[in-house]
C-alpha cells in the first residue's frame, strides 16, 4: 500500500463516522452508543424469536437439513479441514523459506490459490444462512443500526435520496481487510501515533462520547497489539518475516503449536505420576478427536515421528508384522547383536 493511501485510511478510521454520498446527497453514518447496541440486540431477539414461532429453520437445523439433502456433508467437513490443513503448511514452510526469495515466490502463489479454493468451498456451507432464524435477525438487527445512526446536516435521515439497501451496502464494503490493516498497523503515520500514545495529548479516535469503536478501529487496535506483542515476543521474529503476512502467519502457527505441545506435555507429565510409565519408551493416549489427534503427534521427537512413520510403511506393505520385524526393532536387534560380540 502507498503513503498516500495510509492517510487517506488512517484518516477515515480516526474519523469514526463513514460518509456516503450518491448524486447530490451526502449521509453519515455514526458508531452507535452503547443504548443504540442494547436496543439492536432486543430487536435480533425479538427477530429471531418471530422467525422461530414461524417454523423457520436455525442454523443448526439447516445444518442438519444440508447433511440429509447431501449439500454440506461430512466429506464437506474433512475436505474443509484438510484445506484448512494444506494452507497452514504452506505457511508454515513459506516462513521456513524465509531467506530463499524464489521458493518464497512460489510459495506464495500457491498460498492465493490455497485460500481460494478454501473460501469457495466453504461458502457452500453458508448459502442458506439468511434463510435462518439467525440470519434473519442478523439483517433486522443491521437494519435497524443503520436506520438510526445515519445523519443528514446533523439530523436523522429518512432514506428518501438514498435508499437503505444502498448505505447499508456502502457500510459493509467500508469494512478493511486484515491485509489492509495488518498493513496499516505496521506502517505510518499510524504507527508513530500508536507509539507516542500513551505520553501525547493526541486522540486516536474522534468518537462521540459512549460511542463505540467501529469494526476498523477494533481490529486496527487489536493488530496494533498484536505487532506490539511480537516484539516483545524472547522468539521475536526478524523484520523481513514481520512485514510478510504469510511468513507472520507460519510463524504465529508454529508458536501455537509450540506452546500446545508444550501444554499437552506438562498436563501429561503430570497425570502420569507412575514410575513405570514415565520410564516407558512408548506411551499410546487415547484421543477422542481430531485436533487431539494433531496435539498427541506435536507431542513426538521428530525421531519418533520417523520411527512411526516407517512401521506405518511396514505394515502397509507386509499386512501383519511381529514386533521384532518392525523396522526400529530390527535395527534395535542388529546393533545389539554388534555390541555383544565387541563385548
């Protein structure tokens, strides 16, 4: 993103109201106060409950619904999160790449194309959202917001220029990205206004009183955080990875799985007082999903990772194996066999 760009969305943020214009008309939309945010969340519960009385599905039930009609189906649900998988090893190997720019490149092209085939696929998973209990009171609950924090010359606007469809439209494209964000972020003249914060007469926001913070300024100030966070970080990535979402990304997974291999271990050690299991080469856990499944394994030395991965093979191969014909223990067998005869 350029200078100029920076400012023009810093300014917008700051600004906290959005302005919208069509032909000759000009609205502005407000962030609501917290009495405006009470009275959406009755009129989504009143929405929701009207849709409920009327025998239209929730999402749960929709859910279901595509499940039996064979729309979104378990294979869905696996293929998701194998996609899911496949990006964030991509990632992670982008951020291993760091220092070699080609693989990087090409990495990177195969990340987009990871990220587009994640986000068409999952989209078959909300298509009948609107039609739900949920999604229904989500738009009267949007709806009412925008109708009562637009202004015209300071004035509550009636929609008779512009029409409600259209400012709400206006409102949601206003929305940045995290790319454009994470961007910001990271970047003046932003980042100077965030560093000098705390010891500056400087406002970030120039919200009305008991107003909230717009979706641009919440995620901005949690981007901020986090930036700030990972300096402060003792594994403090180098400047190159910091300023690449992609290789910052790898790096925020590998740190996750770290410390929830680090957590399993520590939890682990400590049920496991008895003596015999704690001197034990091998100990099977039960695992009762997926992503305890992903944990146990983070849990083993690469070695033992190897080790897994070659009896795997083995036994694929050969149907049954006794243990003494598992590759490991042959190899265990054969040195011990050299070491007696040395002796």
């Amino acid at each position: 993103m350029k200078h100029h760009e920076r400012e023009f969305f810093v300014s917008m943020i700051r600004n906290g109201k959005l302005k919208i214009t069509k032909d000759d008309c000009t609205v502005y939309i407000y962030p609501p106060t917290i009495d405006q945010l009470l009275e959406s969340s009755l009129v989504y519960n009143e929405a929701y409950d009207r849709a409920y009385s009327e025998e239209m599905m929730t999402e749960e039930d929709i859910n279901v619904w595509m499940k039996e009609n064979g729309i979104w189906t378990l294979r869905d649900e696996n293929l998701e999160d194998d996609y899911k998988k496949d990006l964030e090893e991509l990632k992670i190997e982008i951020y291993n790449m760091r220092n070699e720019e080609k693989k990087a490149k090409n990495l990177r092209v195969l990340i987009r194309g990871s990220e587009y085939k994640l986000l068409s696929h999952s989209n078959k998973k909300h298509i009948y959202y609107q039609n739900t209990c949920e999604g229904i009171a989500q738009i009267e609950k949007m709806s009412w917001l925008i109708k009562n924090t637009t202004y015209i010359n300071d004035k509550p606007y009636d929609f008779d220029d512009i029409s409600l469809q259209y400012v709400t439209d206006e409102w949601q494209s206003s929305f940045l990205s995290d790319t454009k964000l994470r961007d910001i972020a990271r970047n003046d003249p932003w980042k100077s206004l965030w560093v000098i914060r705390e010891n500056s007469p400087v406002q970030l926001f120039n919200n009305p009183p008991n107003t909230e913070l717009t979706h641009n300024q919440k995620n901005l100030l949690i981007w901020s955080q986090m930036y700030d966070n990972i300096q402060e970080s003792i594994d403090c990535p180098p400047k190159n990875v910091i300023e690449d979402d992609d290789m910052l990304d790898g790096w925020f997974i590998l740190q996750n799985r770290k410390r929830e291999s680090e957590l399993l271990s520590k939890g682990f050690e400590e049920s496991t007082k008895n003596k015999k299991i704690q001197e034990s080469s091998e100990v099977f856990i039960m695992a009762s999903d997926k992503e305890r499944i992903e944990s146990i394994e983070n849990m083993n030395h690469p070695s033992s990772k190897l080790v897994k991965k070659q009896r795997q093979a083995a036994i694929s191969k050969n149907k049954t194996l006794l243990e003494q014909e598992l590759p490991d223990k042959k190899l265990d067998i054969e040195l011990l066999k050299r070491n007696s005869k040395r002796g």
